[in-house]
C-alpha cells in the first residue's frame, strides 16, 4: 500500500546537495546519534551499513568544519584503509573545495539514478 507521493514542489528537500550542505552540521549530528545508538549492531549484523554511516558522519563534519569529529571519525576508519586513505586527503582539502566535490558527487549520483 502506498503510504504517499512525493512531488517537486517543495521549497526545501532535505536531500538536496544545497541543503545537504547548509544543513550539514544537523545531518551529521544525525549520522552521529545513529551510531551511537546502533553503531554496535551495524558493525555486526550491517557492516555495510555501518561503513555507510561513518562515511556520512565524516562527509558532514567535513562540510560543517567540524574537525574535531573529522579526527574522531579518521580513527574509527583506520581499518577501512581505501575510505581512510580517502577521508584523511578530503581533511587536508580547503572547506570551500569540499562543497565543490561533495555538489558534483551528488551530480554525478543524481544522474546515474536516473
């Protein structure tokens, strides 16, 4: 049973690249809560998942400036050596630059659903 349609005619989506990205301090502290709460399980049960919201947390403190849950989160994917290796050169990156690749990710994603 369908529960309801979606249309386009929102002022503000939530998945947005552009809200996305000003909203990115409120998404991570999401991401974060998540594993806190769950984090366990998806490690065990979900490992896909669990990678999935770690790079969320990280993607979001990335895009609010948060280095302290950048570092925090680094660390919690050392044993992820190909996302690590990815995260720790996007850490190095101005904030400006991030926006700017974080934007043409979701482009490039967006397109690719279609």
């Amino acid at each position: 049973p369908m529960v309801c349609v979606l249309g386009i005619e929102a002022e503000v989506r939530l998945t947005s690249p552009s809200t996305q990205i000003k909203r990115a301090s409120e998404h991570m502290l999401l991401a974060h809560e998540t594993l806190q709460k769950f984090g366990a399980i998806l490690q065990q049960q979900f490992p896909e998942q669990y990678l999935s919201r770690l790079m969320a947390l990280i993607t979001y403190a990335l895009l609010s400036g948060d280095k302290q849950i950048v570092e925090q989160t680094l660390v919690r994917l050392m044993p992820y050596k190909k996302q690590y290796l990815l995260f720790k050169v996007l850490s190095l990156l101005p904030r400006f630059l991030i926006v700017q690749l974080f934007t043409k990710y979701r482009q490039v994603s967006l397109q690719r659903a279609d």
